[in-house]
C-alpha cells in the first residue's frame, strides 16, 4: 500500500487518477503544519511507499511567512522521510527548480549548486537536505511550472483570461519546462515502485516538460487550442514585479530519468486536457 501526503493538490489528484488504491492523507489527518503527527501517520499506516505530494506553494507569501513555509517544506519531509527509514521504506518528494539561483542559460544537473534566491525556495532547499540526512531510501525529483486541469496554474488562469482579454503582456524572458501534474504523479509511483528492488537508486532527479519554453510562448501555444485567440505581447520580468524574485532560468537536464526508465513527457499534448478540465 502507498502512502501519499496530499489530497487536493495537482499531483495528488492526478495521483487518485492513477492509483485510486493508495492511501490519501489530506490537512485533516496529517496536518504538514505538525511534523510529528505526519511521522506518526507513516508509522500507523505501515505502508510499502510513501509519495509526498503536499507543500507550502503560496511563493509570494512565503516572503513574508518563511518559518511556516520552512516548517511544511523542510521539516514535515524530514519526519516522513525518518519514519520511511525506520520502517525501511523508499520515500519519493517533490522539490523544485527554484532552489537553483536562476541564472544563465545551462539547463542545471542535479548536482549543480544550489542558491535559492527566494523564500520558498530556501524552504524546499532545506526540504530536500533533510530528507537526503534522514537515511532512508529516496527520490527528491525537482519539477517546474507544474500544470493541470485543477487548482490554480498558469494554464488555468491562461485560458480565463483568453474569454475576457483580446491582448496580454505575458513575461518572455523566464525560460523553463511546463510539466503536465499527470505526468509527475506517473513519475513519482514508477519511482517509488522501482526503490523498492533498487535502493541504490536514490537520489536527486530533475523532472520537467519539453521543450523548455517563455512562459509568453507557453501562452501562445495554450491559446492555440481555445476558442478565443488572445495577442501576446512578450515584456520582461521587471515589468512584471513580484515579491519573490523569480529565476529567470528554469531549465533542468532530466537525462538521469533514464534510470528509472522515463524521459521528459511533452507538454503540449496535455493541453487539451486542461482546456476540456477549465
């Protein structure tokens, strides 16, 4: 049986979708805000796997709320992945492209320094540590500009604004791989199944779409696919101030996803299931 904390987030659902037999703890069972109590839930549940699926994702508030943000990131992963040690189960955890700095034009290999220029960033920087000291068997797998027919996503809000706007100014100088939520869901059971006869295999992996895109061009192709065609104007990023600085490259190199026997999916052929879900 696996264990996924998250119930109502992208990759959680898309994870329901997919394996419907899993356990899904929402905030009223394992509340991330209380560490002990998700440690306590993976002792309880006994299970073969456990997948967190469930973060502190509020970017711009977590400028101004880094303790709480680094107490759900950082040290709730830290009870789940001890509690996967003791009971010797593989521990899969999303993290993020955003505790790289952002800078340059390299796609960045899991090995590559880590500078978080924001305070999620930090919050999931500290995730991912912790989870590596626990012990356990793992996967931490960085992912980007997830998307999918729930919740608030850029998709999502795209196709909002197409009804009502005929033109839009959409940031052109942030580079990254939109991820399809159904295709990261996939990828964490395929890992979390394939730890289970190859422990060596745990690690950092870096997961996103192709091809890396501006989130202006991302736009553009969404709009391709929606009855009203919005004009989008390309403006850079400081156009478009925010309270967290955003990094401006978001490319990562995902050729270790071979291991597991997955490759980068294509975004593109995921949204038309947005568009039919918004």
């Amino acid at each position: 049986m696996i264990l996924v904390f998250g119930k109502t987030g992208q990759v959680a659902l898309e994870l329901q979708a997919l394996a419907p037999d899993a356990v899904y703890l929402g905030r009223d069972v394992a509340d991330l805000s209380n560490p002990a109590q998700c440690r306590e839930a993976i002792l309880a549940h006994r299970p073969t796997a456990v997948i967190n699926a469930a973060a502190y994702t509020a970017v711009d508030k977590a400028e101004d709320e880094e303790d709480q943000a680094t107490v759900i990131n950082a040290e709730a992963p830290a009870a789940m992945a001890d509690a996967c040690r003791e009971l010797g189960v593989p521990f899969v955890h999303i993290s993020t492209d955003y505790v790289f700095d952002g800078s340059g034009e390299d796609s960045r290999v899991p090995s590559d320094p880590v500078a978080p220029a924001n305070a999620y960033g930090r919050s999931k920087l500290a995730g991912e540590e912790a989870v590596k000291a626990a012990g356990a068997t793992y996967a931490i797998l960085r992912t980007s500009w997830v998307f999918s027919p729930h919740g608030k996503n850029f998709a999502k809000t795209m196709i909002g604004l197409s009804d009502k706007h005929p033109e839009l100014r959409v940031v052109d100088d942030q580079i990254g791989g939109p991820t399809p939520a159904s295709a990261i869901a996939a990828a964490c059971l395929r890992m979390a199944d394939t730890l289970k006869q190859r422990p060596e295999l745990s690690g950092t992996y870096h997961f996103s779409g192709t091809p890396d895109v501006s989130w202006a061009d991302f736009a553009r192709a969404i709009f391709e696919h929606t009855p009203n065609q919005p004009t989008v104007h390309g403006i850079p990023t400081k156009d478009y101030p925010t309270p967290a600085q955003r990094p401006l490259n978001s490319r990562l190199d995902c050729s270790d996803l071979a291991k597991f026997g997955l490759e980068r999916p294509n975004w593109e052929s995921a949204i038309p299931a947005v568009i039919e879900g918004a």
